[in-house]
C-alpha cells in the first residue's frame, strides 16, 4: 500500500431484507486504526452470491484486487475464476472488466473448476493471478494477467497442448519415443494430484480412468 496502510479481506453471511446472503469485506488502516476515508468508516462490506475471495492485492495507486472463484448456482455447480477491482475509496472500479469484474471459465463443462489460489501487482500495475483449471480427469496450473481496464494481456503466452492429428515424430523427422510400460510417470503424477484435488474438494467427481 503507498500509503504505508495495510488492508485485508474476509468472506461472510448475512441477512438483508430477511434472506440470507454471503458477503466480502475489506478494511484498510494504519497502525491499527480504521482509515475512515475507506468505504463506511474504513469498511467495505459488499454482497456477494456464490463467490469466494480470499485473495488480495494493492497496485501503486490503491486499488485493491480480490481474486478467488464465482460458484454457479445451477445444475451445473461450475467454478470460475474471479477478479474484483475496488478503488482507493473502497468503490466498485467500474473501468475494470465489467462493473469490476472479470471472470474467467477455461473449462466450460459441467462440475469443472477455474480458480485463482494467489494475485499481485506487476511493476505495471497489470493483475497477475495464479491458480488451477480442473475438469476430471484433466488439470493444468493456470497464470492470468490482465491490464487495467480488465482486458486480458494478450503478449503474456504459456505452454499449449499438441494440436489434435498431430503427425507422429516419426514423421516428422524426429525420434520415436520408446513405447512406455504400464502406467507412466505423468499418468501416476496426474494420479496424485487429483486425490489430492479431491481431499481439499470432495464435490469434485470422481475419476473415470481406471
């Protein structure tokens, strides 16, 4: 924070017009004390429905960024990556993305996940975000950066799958890979990355590889 503040954010519940809603708040103060010129007070309490935020970064201007995952409250139960801009004052920045928000869904199927786990500020103030996209029995680690305005950073680029009817080395005029026996070092690292996605997420379904 340029200021020398610090803030923090939490998720919560509540009850507004007698229904049950979720929240997220942010505090911004210095030395302990609540800096009143931030939202109500030093607080910002901003209804959410379905996201969860634990996220946050500050750039070198104030704004503050929360980033997390967008929960679908459907059949379809899909979680997609979350961004949230506030303002210095503690507003929704309405020039980030839409309303402030930007949302991110790379997996596109039913019960998939895309979630951002960290978030900072690059020396341009561009959002940075890492995290994860999960569609059983597929997951890949994910970086996502955005400029300003929300748009993604189309210069930032990461590795991609093979394009389907790719020609074999072989044909290509490179080596063979010797045929590997029984199940591959890739195959049981995938293996334990998935259990391990399922004991923090037990929603998540189970494997259809045997």
């Amino acid at each position: 924070q340029p200021s020398g503040q610090f803030c923090s954010t939490a998720n919560g519940s509540g009850t507004i017009d007698g229904a049950d809603v979720g929240d997220v708040e942010v505090t911004c103060g210095e030395s302990g004390v609540l800096d009143e010129t931030f939202g109500t007070d030093g607080v910002v309490i901003h209804e959410v429905d379905g996201d969860s935020e634990p996220f946050m970064a500050v750039d070198s201007t104030g704004r503050i960024v929360l980033a997390g995952e967008r929960i679908t409250l459907d059949a379809d139960l899909n979680h997609n990556m979350l961004l949230r801009m506030f303002t210095e004052d503690g507003e929704l920045d309405t020039t980030f993305g839409t309303d402030g928000i930007v949302t991110w869904d790379g997996t596109g199927g039913v019960h998939c996940e895309d979630k951002a786990n960290a978030v900072t500020f690059d020396g341009t103030d561009r959002v940075v975000a890492a995290g994860y996209s999960f569609c059983d029995p597929d997951a890949s680690m994910v970086i996502w950066r955005y400029n300003a305005d929300g748009s993604p950073d189309t210069s930032i680029r990461g590795a991609r799958p093979a394009k389907r009817g790719a020609r074999p080395a072989a044909q290509r005029g490179q080596p063979a890979r010797p045929a590997a026996r029984g199940v591959s070092g890739c195959a049981r690292r995938r293996r334990r990355f998935l259990d391990q996605l399922r004991a923090k997420h037990p929603r998540l379904p189970g494997s259809v590889c045997q």
